[in-house]
C-alpha cells in the first residue's frame, strides 16, 4: 500500500452504493480502495452500523469505520419521489449500483432491475440478499449467524465439549462482499464484449452453502454429515493446536511426505515410517496416539523458535496470536499491511497489483458528508439542494 494516490485498477468505474450493514460495504470498499468512486447514499438515520460500539470515533463505531473508508456519503430518502429521482440521476453516468434492500422494494418503487435495465442499458446492478427472490425462503431477511446456523456451519464448528459454536468472525457476511465484488467484475468484463450491463443477485444462503468445503464434498461422497472435532481436520492428520513451553502452536500436514519431514525436523524420524503413522488414513485411525506422541516432543520447546524453525524448512506451523499480536509482528509491519492516515487506522487491501496499486486516499465519511459536493455534481444547484434538504429527501451532514 502507498501513502500517494494512485490511480488504482478501478479508477473511472464510478458505484453508487445503496447497501449497509456488512455484506455490500465491504464490497464497495474492495473497490474503492482500488481507485472506484464510491458513492455511498444512506437512509435518512444513517447506515446502522454507525451505532454498532463501542469504540466510537466521534460517534461512528468502529464497526462502520471499518468498512467504509474512500466512500463519499449522502443521506437521502430514498423512499420519496424526489430522492429516487436523485438516485436516476446519480445513475445516468454510473457503472455499477449495488443495493441490499429486501427483493420487492425497488420494484415496489417502480425501480425494479427490468427497469434499471431498459433506462441503463450499461448498468451493472448488484443485489445482495439473505435468501434470494424466490423459492420456499425468497425475500426472508438473512443474518450472517442465521445462515451459518441453516447451512450446517455452526453443526460443524466447535468440540464434543463444546458443542457447536458459531464461527469467531462473520465469515458469511464478508464473503459474501467478497463474491459480490467478484460477479461485478465478471460483469464489467462481459460487458466490455457485449457492451450490456446485467442484474446479479448474491444471496448468504448460498454463500454459506459454497464455502462449506470440505463438508459438503465428504457429504456428498460418504453420506455423513461432520462430527464435531474442535481445531482438527476431518481429513488430516496432524491438523491442530499443540501447547508448547510457552504458547499454543498449530501444525497442519498436508501430505505423508511433508509428515515425514516433520518427524525429521522435530528429532522423531521413527515417527513417520510407523505403521499406524505413515499414511493420512493411518495417522486419522490413530489421531489420539500422534496426539500424545507429538504433545510431548513439542511441551519440550518455546512456541515461536519452535515455528520459525519449522517456517525455515517449509513446513506448516505457527504460533496462536491474539489480535494484537497480528498486527504488530514483525511480518506484518515490512508487508505494510496496517495503513494509516490521521486518526484513521485500518487493514490495507490484500489485492496487491504492481502497477495500479491501492491507496487511501480519503477517511470514512461522516453521515452525508459529501452531500452538497456529490449534488453539485449531477447539476443540483446551491438553491435546488436548498429545497432538497427542506423537504427532507436529502439529508445534510451533522453530528449524529
């Protein structure tokens, strides 16, 4: 990440970004940070997530800082006849809208995808919702623990102690952004081809339903559904935690070969041509037993030597960390990874492109920020917004 402004891949791609909450910011981020002019128009209250803390940064959470940042904000109320007469404006000369309203909202206001179409040809339009439009749970709200919940995620995660547990991180929601991000470059792609734009539409459901691998390909080989095996794989041994002298470390062994070097490394050759050891089938047959084998040789070292050690000679390891941890190791700082700019502190985009590279170049916007700046823009002059603000179909900016 660069401290400059840089072009970026997506600069001149201009979005207007309806969604809120996780899902769709996270999206528009991955494209705003890449150079796409992101503009975010929010409800009347605000995107929610605003209220989503504490931690506050002069009243936005955390949660809403996160996601947002090199976004323009408006307010405006699109559920009135002049906001939505802003937003056809706002769409003449976009790229890409991308909503999370429940499916039926904007065909309700005479806006549907059939329409944008027509009136936008080129226009790329993302939907991003829980179940779909359609079939026995079309149009019902969706939740990223609710779909972990209903696409066996959380049947899945967790111990025999446990129990089943709900995944740390809201791993639906995110990528579900992802994936969005994803079907709005494929989109734009074709469109360089058939010079159409298209609807898509990217549900959590089946989100949480693509990412349940190995899950599913195991159900659909074998008919059964996982067991609970907390940190361990289903499939590979050794797979999990292990405590040392000082902190827990996680091992996963991909392949009978790189557990042979293992046992080499560790000073217990034998270890890896033993026959209840030696292959991947063996070694699930007899986890407890490599459990306890290895358990020992690794309570006799120090967590991180024991991992750069392992590291060095290419094989799978590395200490458990706390958040903190993460992002102040040494690995972290040289890659650049946490970017920052006055008060604002964040994770910088993974996409790491060699000429167009990513930037920050603008803060998490405050409510409605750029309100009168993105209005100037389609035309509106200082009276029209004047009227605009009266009648509450736009929103000025203010401490919320």
């Amino acid at each position: 990440m660069t401290p400059q402004f840089a072009p970026g891949a997506m600069a001149g791609l201009r979005v207007i970004d309806l969604t809120r909450v996780l899902g769709g910011p996270y999206c528009t981020q991955i494209l705003a940070d890449h150079g796409a002019d992101v503009i975010k128009v929010e409800p009347p209250a605000g995107d929610e997530v605003r209220d989503w803390g504490p931690p506050f940064h002069e009243e936005d959470a955390a949660y809403f800082v996160g996601i947002n940042r090199n976004k323009r904000s408006i307010g405006m109320d699109l559920a009135s006849v002049g906001g939505r007469a802003i937003l056809m404006r706002m769409l003449e000369g976009a790229d890409v809208l991308i909503e999370n309203f429940k499916p039926g909202t904007l065909e309700k206001w005479g806006i549907g995808s059939d329409v944008l179409q027509e009136k936008f040809p080129k226009l790329v339009h993302c939907r991003i919702c829980g179940f779909g439009a359609d079939g026995p749970r079309g149009g019902n709200p969706g939740y990223d623990a609710i779909i972990q919940a209903m696409t066996g995620m959380i049947a899945a995660t967790g111990s025999p102690e446990s129990g089943p547990m709900r995944i740390g991180v809201p791993l639906v929601d995110i990528t579900t952004g992802l994936y969005a991000a994803i079907g709005i470059l494929m989109a734009l792609s074709e469109r360089q081809k058939s010079g159409k734009g298209q609807f898509l539409e990217v549900t959590l459901y089946e989100t949480g339903l693509a990412i349940m691998h190995p899950h599913t390909a195991n159900y659909f080989m074998h008919g059964k559904p996982p067991s609970l095996t907390g940190n361990e794989h289903p499939n590979l041994v050794p797979y999990a935690i292990f405590p040392t002298r000082t902190d827990d470390i996680f091992i996963g062994v991909g392949n009978d070969g790189t557990f042979r070097k293992l046992c080499k490394e560790i000073g217990k050759p034998d270890l890896g041509t033993d026959p209840r050891f030696a292959r991947n089938k063996d070694r699930i047959a007899n986890r407890e037993a490599l459990r306890t084998e290895l358990g020992a040789v690794f309570s006799l070292h120090e967590a991180e030597p024991l991992c750069n050690r392992l590291l060095a000679a290419g094989l799978p390891a590395g200490p458990v960390q706390k958040i903190d941890q993460a992002l102040t190791n040494p690995h972290t700082i040289y890659r650049g990874d946490v970017i920052e700019k006055d008060w604002y502190k964040g994770v910088a985009s993974p996409i790491r492109l060699d000429r167009t590279r990513p930037s920050l170049r603008s803060l998490p916007p405050k409510f409605s920020q750029h309100a009168r700046e993105v209005l100037a823009e389609f035309g509106y002059s200082d009276g029209d917004i004047d009227g605009l603000v009266e009648k509450g179909v736009v929103c000025e900016e203010r401490k919320r």
